[in-house]
C-alpha cells in the first residue's frame, strides 16, 4: 500500500513523505526495472552464473518465499537478467534463458556456464546454449565425499575434484589445487 510504502521511504530518508510521492517513487522504480529487463546484452561474457534464490518477503498475510532465477556474467560479476518463478524446473528455465539470447547474449564468446546442479536448469541450457560447457558449482556441491565408498569424508578432497562435478563434454580440468570453477573463471575485472 501507498501507507505501507511511505513509511519505509519515511525511514530511510528521516523525513515524511505524501502519497503523490510514493506513487512517482513507485512509478519510476517500475519503469528502472523494465528498462533493466529490456536493455540489450553485450555478447562478450565468457562465463555465466545460473542459479535460482529463494527469498523472504514479508506481505500483509505474512512473510513468504519468493523464488527468483538469475544470470550473473562473470568477470565483473554483473546481474544480466532475473525472473520470478514458482519453480526451478525447466519450463521455469526456458522462460530466462531464451530472453538473454533475444537481449543479445547469443553466446558466441561464451565458454562455460556455471550452475547449482539442477537438472530443469541444465535440460534448459541444451535448448539455448548446448554447445557451451556446463559445470557445477563447487561452493553448492555436497560436503566431500569419499568416491569408492560413498562416505563423508572431513579431509582430503575438493568437491570439485569429484567425478560428479566435472565439466559436461569433456572440458578439461584446471590445473594447480583450486577446484576446477575457482581456476576456470578469471577473477574480476580479468578477461581469459
């Protein structure tokens, strides 16, 4: 509600504020969200982060989950494109995915695409982008585990260095002791 609204504007800015300007806030925060959603994308990423983020959001009946996917480019960490969604299935994900192709991102520089492991999301990039590399983020993989016995282990091995974490297709691994994500994508502001 406008009320609801002016009071957290009120808030932050210490100073109380009349509906006309909440609505012209309200206004120009939906028309800066679908400029975003609508800006053409540079085809020069080389690597994506998909994943999907649940968030808390507190309404009138009380707080609820709001599940949202997103595409960051790496590199310079850049937020590209977010959607609301019900699901991370792979309807969810062929909804996201084909914008960021219309936007621009066609993937001609693109040489990996990093996820959290979900299966509707990786069925998706095969419709998309199915000649760029898939691999699954180490920091959301499972603890390590011990590969011949199926054991959690506390020592010894990176998730990464798990055979279930691999690059798809036969991207070979990175050298030296980071997991093969953290050595595959350059750190910020680098380009490979």
């Amino acid at each position: 509600s406008t009320r609801a609204v002016g009071r957290v504007v009120a808030l932050l800015t210490e100073e109380a504020v009349s509906a006309q300007t909440v609505s012209r806030l309200t206004r120009d925060l939906d028309q800066a969200v679908a400029q975003f959603h609508q800006a053409p994308l540079t085809d020069d990423w080389q690597s994506l982060f998909l994943d999907g983020v649940s968030l808390r959001v507190r309404r009138p009946s009380g707080r609820k989950r709001v599940q949202l996917l997103v595409a960051y480019g790496l590199g310079t960490r850049q937020l590209l494109a977010f959607v609301r969604s019900r699901s991370e299935s792979q309807g969810a994900w062929e909804g996201l995915l084909p914008d960021l192709y219309r936007r621009g991102l066609e993937g001609h520089q693109l040489q990996l695409i990093v996820t959290d492991g979900c299966a509707g999301l990786a069925a998706a990039l095969q419709t998309v982008y199915p000649r760029v590399d898939h691999q699954r983020c180490w920091v959301q993989a499972p603890e390590p585990v011990e590969p011949a016995t199926g054991s959690r282990s506390g020592q010894g091995r990176y998730p990464g260095d798990l055979p279930s974490h691999e690059p798809v297709r036969g991207r070979r691994p990175c050298g030296g002791l980071r997991p093969p994500m953290a050595s595959c994508v350059p750190p910020t502001g680098e380009t490979a």
